[in-house]
C-alpha cells in the first residue's frame, strides 16, 4: 500500500488543475492599475488636443454665419468585445457622413476582430487595458474624448456608448434633438445623483477621508457611465488633474468602488452643474440587475413595443440610446429597424 506521504503529495498534484479552474471565483482578479507610462502617455495626448483646441473659439466653433461648416457628434465606442450591432450602426450612420465621427477604444488583451464596413475601417485610437468598477474606465473615456477633439474640431458633442448599446431613434432625429434649440449656449447630458441612499459607501470606499479636501461629501455625486458630452466639457475632463488624483486612487472597500460612475458627474458637478441637463440620453435598467450589471434584453423580447418603451423618459428628451443587449439580439433588431427604431 502507498504511504501516508506520498498519497497526499498525490492528491496536491491532482488538486493544482483545480485550483486553476477554479482561482478566479476564490481569488478575485486584483484591479488593473494603472503604470507611470499610461499615465504620461495620457497627459502627453491631453495636452496636445488642449493645446490644438486653443483658439477654436475657446473649444467651440462658431455658430455664427452661414458658410461654416456644420457641427458634428463624436461617437466614443468603449468596448471590450466585438461591436456585434456594427450592422445596426452602419445602418444608423449611413448617408450622414459629413456629421459624424466614430472612435472606439478596444480592450488590447481582448481579440476583437474589427466591423467590416467603411464606416467603421480605421477608427480604432490607441488604447490600453480596461477593468469594470476601477479607473481604467475614466482614462479610456478621456481618451477617445481627447483624440476626437484632437482629430476635427467640428466635433460638438460626445457621445459614450459600449458595444452594448443600440441607438432608438434615426441619426437625423438625434442630431436635430441635440442641436435644435440650444442655440447659443449648449447643455451636457450627463446623469448627477446625490442623496443616494448608498452615497457614503461609496464616498469613503478608498477611505473615511481619502477624498478630502478636493472632494467633501456633499459635493460627491453619481450617475450613468454613459453620457453626452459638450465639447466644452470634454475639454474639462482632459484638463483636469485634481480630481483624477482622487479618483484613481485605489479602493479598499472594492464592493462599493464604481469610479466610472462617480468622476464624470461629480467633476462636472463641481465645475458647471448650470450647463449640465443632470439625466442621461441612455436608458438603463437596473430594476432586475445581477451581480452590478444592468438587465440585460434578449432575442424574444425584441419588438416595436420594447422600442417605444425604452425612449420614454420624465425629462424633455426622448431617449436616444439603449442598453443592455445580448449579441444574438442583432437579427430581430435589424427586422425592425428600418420600420421602427428609424422611422422617426
């Protein structure tokens, strides 16, 4: 018979593929941090779409006169996967060339094989990795904004969307939403709580007073991670230092720690809550969320009533974008597209 010894060095040798298998639900992967180069490979590129917006009428075009050209939406695509409803999108865009731009920032550990299609050839900007609920995701948004103002500074608008994320109305009913009567001041929609019942969780997640003094508790806000911004406000974002400081830090208390959902309402909050609408453009629904992710839609529940449901909204804009929807939801949305979600 075998002996005590070498049965349980057996039985480790046997347990090791095991524990590979199942390391990742025991130990939780550590968040991405992020280095000293990122960091200075993204002020390096801040600077420069600061610098080349001086002189743009302060970061803005004019407005004024009939020979400029027309302003322009910025599509930020931040993803991790493949753009499975680039169909849909090519669909959306088609025919509105001079009034848009696409960026995507593509996870660069994730094997992403690029939308065929003109529409979406070459628009992938220079990335880094991104993690959920950590900072990765401030610094990936602040930089597709900062190669869109760097890129044509007919860029006006912002918009962040994930490879999650379909739009619910025609490009020409979006772009006429954004542009028609806010002239010649316009407004950000970007989504800022306060009052949350779980405010304080996630104000002291790094620490009872780790965000002092730049951040006391009341000014601390939340909201959606996705938004529309200004062009002015993007210019905000990418020139900011302060904050960042505070919002890059690491999180003790990890359960609680969504800084993606924190930076953007509370930076903006704090420095022009006036020229912000305070809702968001993108409905989400958190009614039957798991594990922190919104509900997700299927195939079988794809259809004009959906549609309409989703553009309701208590502000006075419709909402302009949806989310969460698996990849198989492609075919039943482009069944309806044309008949529906662009027939505005």
């Amino acid at each position: 018979m075998f002996n005590t010894p070498f049965v349980i060095s057996f039985a480790l040798l046997l347990s090791f593929p095991l524990l590979f298998l199942f390391a990742p639900q025991i130990f939780p992967p550590k968040h991405i941090e992020i280095s000293i180069p990122d960091e200075l490979d993204d002020l390096a590129l801040f600077r420069r779409a600061t610098l080349a917006s001086i002189g743009v009428n302060g970061g803005a075009i004019s407005r004024l006169g009939t020979t400029n050209p027309r302003m322009k939406i910025a599509f930020l695509f931040l993803t991790n996967t493949d753009l499975h409803f680039a169909p849909l999108w090519d669909r959306f865009f088609a025919n509105h060339d001079d009034l848009f731009n696409i960026y995507i920032h593509a996870d660069p550990s994730s094997k992403i094989t690029p939308p065929s299609g003109r529409i979406f050839k070459g628009r992938f900007i220079a990335s880094k990795r991104t993690q959920r609920a950590s900072p990765t995701l401030i610094s990936a948004a602040r930089r597709l904004m900062a190669t869109a103002l760097l890129d044509d500074p007919l860029n006006s608008y912002f918009a962040l969307v994930s490879q999650h994320c379909i739009p619910l109305h025609s490009f020409n009913f979006i772009y006429n939403s954004l542009f028609r009567s806010q002239f010649p001041e316009y407004r950000s929609f970007i989504q800022i709580l306060s009052n949350e019942s779980y405010m304080w969780d996630r104000y002291v997640a790094r620490g009872e007073s780790a965000m002092l003094p730049e951040v006391p508790f009341d000014r601390f806000r939340f909201g959606s991670q996705f938004f529309v911004l200004t062009r002015r406000h993007a210019l905000v974002v990418i020139r900011d230092r302060r904050l960042w400081r505070k919002f890059r830090m690491t999180c003790l208390n990890e359960d609680s720690c969504y800084p993606e959902e924190h930076y953007f309402p509370t930076l903006l909050s704090m420095e022009d809550p006036q020229g912000c609408t305070q809702y968001t453009l993108t409905r989400v629904n958190w009614t039957e969320s798991v594990d922190g992710h919104p509900r997700t839609y299927f195939p079988a529940e794809i259809s004009s009533e959906l549609i309409y449901k989703l553009r309701e909204s208590n502000s006075t804009y419709s909402h302009m974008f949806a989310r969460k929807f698996s990849p198989d939801c492609l075919k039943p949305l482009m069944d309806i597209a044309d008949k529906v979600i662009f027939r505005d």
